[in-house]
C-alpha cells in the first residue's frame, strides 16, 4: 500500500483523526526494499531533522500512526538502543 491507502472516496483519515486531535499532519514514504530496521534509522534522522525546524518546543506531545510496515518501522526507530546520537522521542 502507499499512503493514498489512508484515502477513500473523498475522505482522508489522517487528516480526520487530526482535527479531531488537534494535531498537524505529516506523511512520510520508507524505502520498502531496505531492511525495517533501516528504515527506522532514516525515520529517526528524519524526526530529527524535523524537530529542528519545528516551530513547536520539542516537549510538545506528538504522535505517530502507520499500517502494516508503516507500524513496523515506527516500532524499529523506537527500538533504537539510547544514546545512539538520534532521536527517539516517544509514541509509535
């Protein structure tokens, strides 16, 4: 599946529970040829990435959600061992 998976007939889930939530959206593709736990690792430089430009203070709660593999390489970034130079924020 590719993240239009999360559309249908008009109706976007991610944007839904976001409102309801009160939260921003992001949608991130992986490279599914790559080992879970690789994607984890660019998963986390990514957030990292994002954290630094982010106009939110990095205390702010966030979440994450992902189908299938999606869930499988958010688990993988959590799963880093600590202090291993990225970050690792919480939820999945």
């Amino acid at each position: 599946m590719s993240d239009l998976g999360w559309q249908r007939d008009g109706h976007d889930h991610g944007e839904m529970l976001a409102q309801e939530l009160g939260y921003a959206t992001l949608a991130l593709n992986y490279n599914s040829g790559l080992h879970v736990s690789d994607n984890g690792e660019q998963l986390a430089s990514l957030l990292e990435q994002l954290v630094s430009g982010w106009p939110v203070p990095r205390g702010t709660n966030w979440s994450s959600s992902g189908h299938s593999m999606g869930g499988l390489v958010a688990r993988a970034r959590r799963a880093m061992p600590p202090g291993a130079g990225r970050w690792r924020g919480c939820g999945a």
